[in-house]
C-alpha cells in the first residue's frame, strides 16, 4: 500500500519550476506519460503557447515537457546575458534534472534556433529527434551570402521600438504572426499579446539581438539525428527560405510544408500540426 500511495504522490509532485542556477527558476509544464516531448516556446511567448497541442500529446500517449525560457512567461527574469548558449545550458540542466532520455526536442520559432543550438552543443544529449516548427534558423537575418528574410537594419529597429514601445512592438508584430490578419480570432490574437507582453523589456531585446547575430549554419552540419521541419508557406516572420534552407543543410531531414499559414501553423492548421508532430514521434 504504501508503494502505491508513493507513487500517486509522486505524480501529484511533479516540479513547476526548476533551478537552473542560483536565483534562476524556469516555469516547466511537465504532464502525461510515455515517450517524453520536449517543447521550447520563441521569442516572446512562454510554453503556455503550445496549450492546444499539450492535451492532444497527452492523449496520444506523450509525456510533455513545455519549458519557458529565462525572461519570459512566469520564468525567472534576471539581468544578465540571452544567447543561445545560456538558452542551451538552461535546457540541458532541466532535462538532466528530470533524468529526460530518448526525447522529442521541439522549438518554435527561437526556440527552434535554439534547440539546434542544443543539439549541436550537448551532442544531442537526452534527445534522439528534433522537431523545427517555423524556425529562425539558420540564420534571422541577412548575409552577403545569405539573401534571406529581414535585414539587420529592420532588426535593429525592432530593438529600439521595443525600447520605446514595446505594446506597438507586439501590436505589430501581432499584424504578420499569420497568413493574414484575420487568420486567427481576436481571443486567440489578445491570448497572445498577454502571453508576450509578461515577458522582460530587457529579455525581449537581448533575444532580438541573438536572432539578430547568431549564425547556425555550422550547427547545422553537426544534427545528426531525425529532423522534422514544419513550416508556414506564407510565413512573414521566418520565410519559408529558411526551411528550405534548413532541410538542405540537415542530412536527415523532412520538411512538411502548411501552404495556408503563417507563423503561427500551430494554430492555423493545429489539427495538421498536432498530426504531424505525433506521427513523428510514434516513429
């Protein structure tokens, strides 16, 4: 008897914030059981984003494991440095501390440019595929030899609107997140805009100058293990270059294209999301 109300209690304690250093907690959404999926929020929402692909994991037989980086959502925000490296070892340290193996590591948006990062700095450690969902990868901006997506000039403008006015920021980019305006409904669209403006000012801008600089192409080279990349055909944010680009640079990669979304393909076209993401999995 006593084993079994053990394990019951250990089910209700599962940890909804984890040290990752001293002063430092990260809001985790870990819940169901079975092969563990792992997700990482982008720039500037939280794990609360992926609320409607959670319950379908779920019951499909997943365990999920929503991780909201530092300065966002209901994480710690502390001053201090927002690269993808800090990101990375963030994430290393809750998946060592929940003794994570053999999971699916999704990211969105940053979070898929981080999650790259991840696997190519941990050797794929703890995870044994990856799932890019519109991803800012391989790189957010333009290059002499990279003709894609948004100039750093227009970045840095970004930078300094947010220093100024962060809600126009969001406002914004509320108006590009889908195919169109109007693709999502207003409660969806102010669902959002909460979930962005929770996040740190300073966060905010420290993450729009990593998009702005980090390069991922040699990260690229070094995945070694099954990639899915999902990806809006009339993506705004992350154009659908960058998946391609990324499906070319990956040696074992699938790219499924969402010809009706924008940035958002994980509410736009969830049932196809959710599907994809799970047949991918159960592989």
């Amino acid at each position: 008897m006593k084993k079994t109300l053990d394990k019951k209690e250990s089910e209700k304690a599962r940890a909804e914030y984890i040290k990752v250093e001293s002063n430092v907690h990260l809001h985790v959404t870990d819940a169901g059981n079975g092969r563990p999926i792992v997700l990482i929020p982008g720039w500037p929402l939280s794990d609360e984003m992926y609320e409607y692909q959670y319950d379908n994991l779920i019951n499909n037989g997943f365990r999920v494991i929503g991780i909201t980086l530092r300065g966002f959502g209901k994480s710690n925000k502390p001053y201090g440095e927002y690269n993808y490296d800090v990101h990375a070892r963030d994430i290393k340290k809750v998946l060592g501390k929940l003794k994570i193996k053999n999971a699916v590591l999704g990211g969105f948006s940053m979070g898929g440019a981080i999650a790259i990062r991840y696997v190519s700095m941990y050797k794929s450690a703890h995870v044994s595929k990856l799932a890019l969902f519109g991803a800012a990868a391989p790189i957010w901006t333009q290059r002499k030899n990279f003709p894609y997506n948004f100039s750093k000039g227009s970045v840095d403008e970004l930078i300094e609107l947010n220093n100024h006015n962060r809600t126009n920021l969001l406002s914004n980019f509320a108006k590009i997140f889908s195919a169109t305006e109007t693709s999502l409904d207003s409660g969806l669209s102010n669902w959002l805009y909460g979930i962005g403006i929770s996040a740190s000012s300073y966060a905010t801008a420290q993450c729009l100058v990593a998009l702005r600089d980090t390069d991922l192409r040699k990260d690229l080279k070094r995945i070694n293990i099954p990639t899915l990349i999902l990806h809006g055909k009339k993506d705004k944010i992350c154009s659908f270059d960058l998946a391609e680009q990324m499906n070319t640079r990956i040696s074992d990669s699938q790219l499924v294209a969402f010809e009706n979304s924008g940035h958002s393909l994980f509410l736009e076209e969830k049932h196809k999301f959710n599907d994809e993401l799970v047949k991918f999995a159960e592989k």
